[in-house]
C-alpha cells in the first residue's frame, strides 16, 4: 500500500516536473533533446529555449524558414528538419545558431540556395541537403564557412556549378551522388584545397578532363559509379604541380568506376600508384591484358566482376600487383586463366570466383595454402583431368576452403548432369598416367624430353644392331642418286635448245 502511494507521488511529482519544463503539445523534450511532430511552423512555446542542443524537427510539415523562426535557439547543435517540405529559406535564417554544427535538410523541396543563407557559420561541420530539386550552385554561398567538412548534395538535379572563388578550407567530403553532371567539376577543387572523399557515382559523366585532380593534393577516394565513362584520357591522373612545372603522383587510395563503358582498362589507371583499393567491375571490357596494373605496388583489393564481355585475362595480366583480396564474379565469358596469375603475392588471402564461365582452373593459379577465403562454385568445370587436382589436393589453409572445396561440381562435355568433384572417378581419363594434372606446363615439358630421350635411344639400338645392312643400304642409295642425277641433267639443255632460246 504504501509502495503503492510512493509511486503514485513520484508520477505526479514527475508529471508537475515535466509540465514545468514548458515542453510544448506534440513534442518530446528530454534534457537537452526535443522532437516534435505534426508542426507546420517552428514551435515557439518552449520556457527556455537555451536549454535545447539537439532539436528534431524532422517529419514535420514545415514549408519555409526565416530568421525569426529560428533566433530563440541559440545554443543548437544540431537541428534535423529534414522530411519536410521546405522549398525557401531566407538569408540570415541561421545566423543567430553560433553553435550549430549539423544541419541536416535532406528530403525537402529546395530548389536553389539563395546567396547569404549559409553566411558566417563558423560552427558549422556538417550540412545536408541531399533528395531536394536542386540544380545549379555555387559553393560561394558558403562564405566564411570555415569548419565545414562534409557537404550532402546526392540526390539533386546540379548539372552545372559556378565557378568560385571562396574557399572551403576544412572541406573533406563532397557527394554529389545521384546528380546530372556531364563532367568532374574540377573547376571548383580550387575552392575545396583539403577535399578527401568525392562521390559522383550516378551521374552523367562522359570524359574528366586532363590533370582533374591537381587542386586536390589530399584526394583519398573517388567514387565515378553508374556513369557514361568510354574512355580515360591518359592525363586524367597526372597531377600538376601549381607553380613549378613538373608531375607530381596522385594520392588517391580508394577508386572505383564500376557500371561505366570502358571497353578496356584505362592505361591511365596505372598512375593511380598509391590506389590501394580498386574497382572497375561492370564495363565493357573484353581482354585484360598483359601486365594492365603493372604501376600498381600498393593495390590490395581489386574487383573485376559483372563485366558481360570478359574473355580473356591475358598471361601476366596481374603482373607486378601484390593482390591481398581479388573478386572476378559474375563474369560469363570468361572460361579460363592463365597459370600463375596470382603467383608471388605474398599477402594474398581471398580469392573469389565463382559465378564466372570457367571450365579448367589451373592449379598455378596462386599459393593454394596461404589463401583463407576461396570461393569457386558455380562454374562451368569439365570433369577431365586439368580439373582432377582439385580433387586429390590437400593443401588448403583453412576449414572453411576444405569444406568449400568439397562442394564444387564438374559436368562431363555435352552433358549437363553434374557431379561432385570429391566424388568423381578421374581414373576413366587415365589422368593418373603422367601425374595428376596433363594441362601442367611443367609436366609437358618433362613429357616431351622423356619422349625425346626414348626416340633417340632407340635409334642408337637400331643403329648398333642393324650397321652393317645401313652401311650397305646408303653405299646402294648414293650409287642411284649418282646415276639419277647424271640423267636429269641432261634433258635440261636439250629442253632449252629444242625451244631456240640459247641458240
Ligand atoms: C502534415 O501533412 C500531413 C500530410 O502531408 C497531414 O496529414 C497532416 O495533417 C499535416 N499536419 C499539419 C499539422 O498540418
Ligand atoms: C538526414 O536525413 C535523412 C533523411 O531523413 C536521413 O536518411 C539521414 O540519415 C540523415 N543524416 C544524418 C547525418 O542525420
Ligand atoms: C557575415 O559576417 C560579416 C562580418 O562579420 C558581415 O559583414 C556580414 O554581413 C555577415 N553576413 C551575413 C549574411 O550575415
Ligand atoms: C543558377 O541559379 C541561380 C540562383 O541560384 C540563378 O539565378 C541562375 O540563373 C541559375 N543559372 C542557370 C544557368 O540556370
Ligand atoms: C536517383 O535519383 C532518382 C530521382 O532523383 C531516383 O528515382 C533514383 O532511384 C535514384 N537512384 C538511386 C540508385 O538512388
């Protein structure tokens, strides 16, 4: 009973507190954090304003801010507003917010940004205006903006930015995913010095012009997914240095440019020497060729997958690469690699190609046992002997490539009835004869001096045994060439004279 009263005190003790507090109808405020629901204007019923670092007015049915909406919240740090339908905000709307550092208005109906609205927010790190209809900008609306880091235009309409002249000096990501740009606004990087992380996946990008990168001496990743990319110019990654006139080497580490229509790996790719991570899945590549990464000491991850015409990886294609995880799935074409294409990667450790058309996999693709991740299912393997290694191998590191390995199948040619590989008796294809795998280069070649061996022994017995009837056969064969030669010479001359020519 009395607990009973305790408690009925306490909730009314709290009900009083929170009345107190002066949180408005359909708002949920506690401590420093309000979120409110269901308001076509900001709420203006709060007893103390300067409480609130965290407001959500996200969802809301907001249309339009100015200056007087917003001036009471002084201490605001972060302000959500988006989900609404803003499509006008006033100049100064924000200027009495000194401590806002993230604003997020994605979802709204902004059309453009008018000149002076983010003016002097010096606190300001983050600002997202990603899904709203914007379609042109200049970054000189942020003036004096001088803690900005990341900028959230995805999702817009931009096809065109002005050129600018202020810069943003703490800029370090910009994502312009989801946009209609025909280029790489490389025009603006002289206003972004500290730019890291650029997204421009999804746009309508054809070409990047020559040395696109220079202004950014810190790039780190681009992203140029699902765009019309045909070619690469072989400047696009030289970096010149601004005042002296000499190369430097671009720093970007991360890069992908997958879903565009390369229909061959850019040659200008191979100055991306400190790229780490790369991924070129999804063009119109058919061959890659010889030594195609050769510059590329530092890259670890490579994805070549989803390319509908990839045939033919060429011998040494990944010659010079120190590979620690290579993805090619989902490539139909591509029904063999060459031996050795991962050889003398010493950190390499996932290899992943399943889904491709492969019919053979040579065992010298890579070291077997250092790989921990192997996937190979669904491919196209023949049960033959090129095939059989799979079968007898016993070398794979870990539990997970063993049992891996024991689900794989193979089909024998024109039937399409599939087997388990473990299961298979190779012994039918006499595969055991000259070891376990014929496609073996070294075993070949073993092959052929045995076999060259053998013939020439054996023309030695023959020799020995049979001399004396060799010596008489060739003095009888010299005796008739001898004669047969005196006698086809003569008709010659008798040819030409009978014709007049000489005489
Ligand atoms: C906000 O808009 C929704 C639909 O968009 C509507 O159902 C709701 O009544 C509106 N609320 C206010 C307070 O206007
Ligand atoms: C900004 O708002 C969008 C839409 O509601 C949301 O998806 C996103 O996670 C928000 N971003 C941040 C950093 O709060
Ligand atoms: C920004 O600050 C400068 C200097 O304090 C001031 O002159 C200017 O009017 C401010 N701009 C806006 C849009 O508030
Ligand atoms: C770009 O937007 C501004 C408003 O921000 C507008 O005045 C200008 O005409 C636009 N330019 C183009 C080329 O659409
Ligand atoms: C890109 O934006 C359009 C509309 O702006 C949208 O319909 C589409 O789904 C978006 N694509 C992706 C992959 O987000």
């Amino acid at each position: 009973m009395r607990s009973f009263l305790l408690f009925l005190a306490g909730t009314l003790i709290a009900t009083l507190l929170a009345a107190d507090d002066g949180c408005p109808v359909n708002c949920k405020c506690s401590q420093a954090n309000v979120k409110c629901h269901g308001y076509s204007s900001m709420p203006q019923q709060f007893r103390s304003f300067s409480i609130i670092k965290v407001f959500d007015m996200s969802n809301n049915n907001l249309t339009s801010l100015s200056k007087s909406d917003l001036e009471k919240y002084v201490n605001v740090e972060r302000l959500h507003l988006d989900g609404n339908s803003i499509a006008n905000i006033k100049k100064g709307t924000f200027s009495s917010l000194t401590r806002l550092n993230e604003i997020n208005i994605s979802t709204n109906k902004l059309e453009s940004i008018e000149d002076g609205v983010f003016c002097n927010m010096t606190s300001l790190t983050t600002l997202i205006l990603s899904n709203n209809h914007i379609s042109n900008l200049s970054l000189d609306v942020f003036h004096n903006v001088p803690n900005l880091q990341r900028l959230d235009l995805s999702l817009n309409r931009i096809y065109s930015f002005s050129s600018c002249s202020l810069i943003l000096p703490s800029l370090r990501y910009l994502n312009l995913d989801n946009n209609s740009l025909a280029m790489v606004p490389s025009h603006i990087f002289n206003c972004t010095p500290h730019l890291q992380t650029l997204r421009l996946n999804l746009n309508r990008i054809q070409r990047l012009q020559k040395y696109s990168f220079s202004n950014v001496p810190n790039i780190y990743s681009v992203s140029l997914d699902n765009n019309l990319i045909r070619i690469l110019d072989i400047e696009t990654f030289q970096v010149k240095h601004q005042d002296l006139n000499t190369l430097l080497e671009c720093k970007i580490k991360v890069f992908s440019i997958e879903g565009n229509f390369l229909t061959e790996v850019p040659m200008a790719l191979n100055d991306l020497v400190y790229v780490v991570h790369l991924d070129i899945s999804n063009n119109n590549i058919r061959t890659i060729k010889t030594l195609a990464f050769d510059r590329l000491k530092c890259l670890r991850y490579l994805r070549i997958s989803e390319m509908p015409l990839l045939s033919k990886v060429g011998v040494d294609a990944f010659g010079g690469l120190n590979l620690r995880d290579i993805f090619m799935t989902r490539n139909p074409m591509l029904k063999e690699l060459p031996g050795n294409l991962l050889q003398n990667m010493d950190e390499l450790r996932t290899v992943v190609l399943n889904n491709n058309g492969l019919v053979t996999l040579p065992k010298s693709l890579c070291n077997w046992q250092q790989i921990m991740d192997v996937m190979l299912n669904d491919n196209n393997f023949i049960c033959s002997c090129s095939n059989s290694w799979l079968q007898s191998y016993r070398g794979w590191d870990t539990r997970q490539t063993q049992q891996h390995v024991k689900k794989l199948k193979c089909h024998r040619p024109n039937n399409p009835e599939d087997f388990l590989i473990k299961d298979y008796d190779f012994s039918r294809h006499y595969c055991m004869k000259f070891g376990s795998s014929v496609s073996d280069k070294s075993q070949v070649r073993v092959e052929l001096i045995a076999a060259i061996i053998m013939l020439l022994t054996l023309s030695v017995i023959l020799f020995v045994c049979y001399r004396k009837q060799l010596v008489f056969w060739c003095r009888q064969f010299k005796c008739k060439h001898h004669v047969d030669s005196t006698i086809t010479k003569k008709p010659k001359y008798s040819h030409l004279s009978r014709n007049g020519d000489l005489n």
